[in-house]
C-alpha cells in the first residue's frame, strides 16, 4: 500500500492539510517501509482562500465545500492519486470528503512525525482522530 502523510518539512505532521508544503509518500508491505518520496504540493490554500479552522456545522453551506474549493480538493487527490491513504493533523470536511470521493481513506492523527505515523501503521496503532477536522 502506499499512503501520503502531509508535512511542512519532510519530517513532521502538518496541523493543517491545506497549507502543508509536502506530501511524503510511504510504500509499506508487509509490514514495513518499502520506500519513501517527498512531493511538493502544487495546490496549497494561499492567503486569499476562506479560512476553515471556524467550520459551520448545521444548517447552511459547509465551508470549503463549494465549486472553487471542489477543483481545489480534486487537483489535491490527483497528486496523489497513487496512494490508499491520506494522514493529517487537521482537515476540513470538504478536504475529507474530496479525498474520500477519490478512494483515499483520511486518517487524523496527533502523531508528531512521519516515522511515528509508518510505525503506527505497521503495528496496527495507527488511530483516527476525526474531531480534529476544522
């Protein structure tokens, strides 16, 4: 399998999928790490985008889920289409259901580095923490 886990430098989880500079993309069989590639992002939000981290649940609109931010989302997936999983520290709806909508599954997490992420995965520890969506 591989999985995608989004990152500002290489090494740890970025807190926000959004803005992460990278995507490190895992090969994992077996158990164990297969390899490992480093891909910029191409689509980050930028400082015009509308922020999610106060995301409207209930009636109306959800943030981050209109036609801009779905073409957004898909060039997202796209550069990762290769991978069964996404990880991330935070994710907005919109994000989770675009990965989703692609067939990458989304895992949440409060790991702080990719090793800590491989390693969960590989001994079956690696656990979702949906509440951090924003």
């Amino acid at each position: 399998m591989k999985l995608a886990i989004v990152s500002d430098d290489g090494h740890t989880v970025s807190q926000h999928f959004g803005r992460a500079a990278y995507y490190v993309v895992v090969g994992i069989a077996n158990g164990k790490e297969t390899g490992r590639e480093l891909r910029p992002r191409q689509t980050p939000h930028t400082g015009g985008h509308e922020h999610h981290h106060h995301q409207q649940y209930g009636p109306g609109p959800v943030r981050g889920t209109g036609p801009q931010a779905a073409a957004r989302h898909a060039a997202m997936a796209a550069q990762i289409g290769d991978c069964q999983l996404l990880v991330a520290g935070g994710m907005g709806v919109g994000a989770v259901r675009a990965m989703e909508a692609a067939g990458i599954r989304v895992v949440l997490t409060d790991l702080a580095t990719v090793d800590e992420v491989i390693a969960a995965l590989a001994s079956g520890g690696l656990r979702d923490r949906r509440e951090r969506m924003h």
